[in-house]
C-alpha cells in the first residue's frame, strides 16, 4: 500500500508543475521577444542612419566636381551649381530605402537635405526628424522592461567638406 501512495503522491507534483512551466515559458518568451524586437529594430535603426551619413558623402562628394570658375559668383555657384548637384545624388543614394523614410528625410524634390555654405566649407545634412514619433517598425512598451526601442528622437547624418 505505501507504494501505491506515494506513486499517487508523485502523479499529483506532476500535474501541478505542468502550469509552472506554462507559466516559466510565457515569461521566458516575452523577454526573449523583447530581446529579439529590441535587436531588429536597433538595426535596423542604425542601418537608416547609416545610410544618411553615407548619402550626405556622396553628396558632399559631388560638390567637388562642380567647378566653380565656370560661374560668376558664390552665390549663384552654390544655387545653381552645387545645391542640385548635391540634392540629385543624395536623392540616388537613398532610391534603396522604402518610400516611407526616403520621403520623411528627402521631402518632393529632395528639398528636404539640408545645405549650408560658410566660405568654403558645405554641409551636408539628412535628416528623418521625429522618429519616435513615426518610427518604421512600432516602439512597443512593455511592463517592467519599458520602452523598446529606445531610439533618438532624429536620425540624421552629416557631413562637411571644404571646396
């Protein structure tokens, strides 16, 4: 008889750990998910800031080909010489990337790169302003873990050369 009991007995831990490992699972899985989401969107992330940085290159790269003895002054030099030159292989660079973000950061017309002269130097500036607020993939927010991911406000990517 003591057998039979404690066979009985055992049967019993058995059926009850059955829900802990249900439970167990459910939390092991949302932090693994957590941990997962986090990954591909950071990379996601840092992939599209890569790309602007590398698009703002080549753009400040293209300015160099522009010669500036073949215009009259600085003025008209930057207007009609460097800034479309510039805002055409900005706009090539980023044909890749999904409509949404190419349009957030180049605007109609690549009107959205910013250029600025200061002598000689240019600057080259892409930016995707307020991602946060409209970000590619969805910012979840989970309890205790918070927010994923926790990304900057703008991605943005410059760069400065001198002519």
């Amino acid at each position: 008889m003591k057998l039979w009991t404690t066979y009985i007995g055992g049967s019993r831990k058995q059926k009850r750990q059955k829900g802990a490992a249900a439970i167990e699972f459910v939390m092991l899985f949302l932090l693994f998910f957590a941990l997962f989401y986090a990954l591909v969107n950071y990379a996601l992330v840092m992939l599209i800031q890569s790309a602007f940085v590398h698009a703002a290159e080549e753009g400040a790269r293209a300015a160099i080909a522009i010669d500036r003895l073949s215009y009259p002054n600085m003025a008209v030099y930057f207007s009609n010489g460097v800034d479309p030159r510039v805002r055409t292989v900005v706009g090539n660079s980023l044909n890749w990337l999904p409509a949404k973000p190419r349009n957030k950061a180049l605007g109609a017309g690549n009107s959205g790169v910013q250029l600025s002269m200061n002598g000689n130097r240019l600057t080259v500036r892409v930016i995707y302003s307020n991602y946060t607020n409209d970000p590619m993939i969805p910012i979840l927010t989970f309890p205790i873990i918070g927010q994923i991911p926790k990304v900057p406000t703008d991605l943005a990517g410059t760069s400065v050369i001198e002519l």
